[in-house]
C-alpha cells in the first residue's frame, strides 16, 4: 500500500469512528502520540490466540511516539499508562504490545521491553526476530 492509499484508509478509519490512538498535551502542545486501539483492526502483528480472550477485548499499543525533547524524561511510561487506561475504559481486558530490546536497530517506535516490563507487562511470544510480544490482563 503505498502513501496516499494508507491515508486514505487512516482518514476512512478516523471518519467511521473506528479507535486508532491517543495523543499527549503539555499544555496545549501535542508532544506524544500512541496507536491503541482493538487488535482486530489492525493487519496482523504478530501476537498471540488466547481461546479464553473475547478478541473484540484484546486491544493492541503498536507504536508511539514522544517529541524529542521530552524523550528520557518518563514520558513513554506515562503514555504506556494512558493507553492502558484508555483500552480499559472502552472494554479492553488485555493490551498487547511488541516492544524491541534497547540495542535494536529498528521497530524502535514501538518501545522497548523493560518499560512494559516496569508497567507489568508478561512477554508471551516472539513476532519476527526483533519484536516481543508482551500482555496486560487488566480484567
């Protein structure tokens, strides 16, 4: 899919009111933007089939990001913490994320494993070489 076909479809998303993320304000600057939304509207990621999950309740943190000026100052935690609380407040029983260890060359906007293993994150599995896949139950 190239450019102008994924914005269209970010738009189409946006407009249907289908969940695609929150962002962070310090004062009235956006400074952070984290994707969270139901797993199911997402292409594949990687994660895992748990036959005891309703999967409409499995929401997915796929990427973030923090300006860079606030970046080493706690703010990925607190927006790792806003999107859990906003996956519970719509329903959400687990958050699944695919965070990399620190040393990765790439998939870096997802995160890296020792903050969602701060937050309480278990890994379950692996997604490719370099991605984790780490769950949340918050239900």
């Amino acid at each position: 899919m190239d450019g102008k076909s994924r914005k269209a479809a970010f738009s189409r998303r946006v407009q249907d009111r289908i969940p695609v993320g929150i962002l962070g304000y310090l004062d009235d600057e956006p400074v952070a933007w984290c994707s969270i939304a139901p797993r199911l509207t997402y292409r594949r990621l990687g994660g895992m089939e748990d036959a005891k999950d309703d999967p409409d309740a499995v929401w997915s943190l796929a990427c973030m990001f923090i300006t860079r000026r606030l970046r080493g100052l706690g703010m990925a935690r607190a927006v790792v913490e806003a999107a859990v609380a906003h996956a519970r407040s719509k329903g959400a029983s687990v958050v699944e994320a695919y965070p990399v260890d620190p040393d990765s060359p790439s998939y870096r906007f997802m995160g890296f494993v020792p903050l969602f293993e701060r937050e309480g994150f278990d890994e379950v599995g692996r997604a490719g070489t370099r991605r984790h896949v780490m769950r949340l139950r918050i239900s």
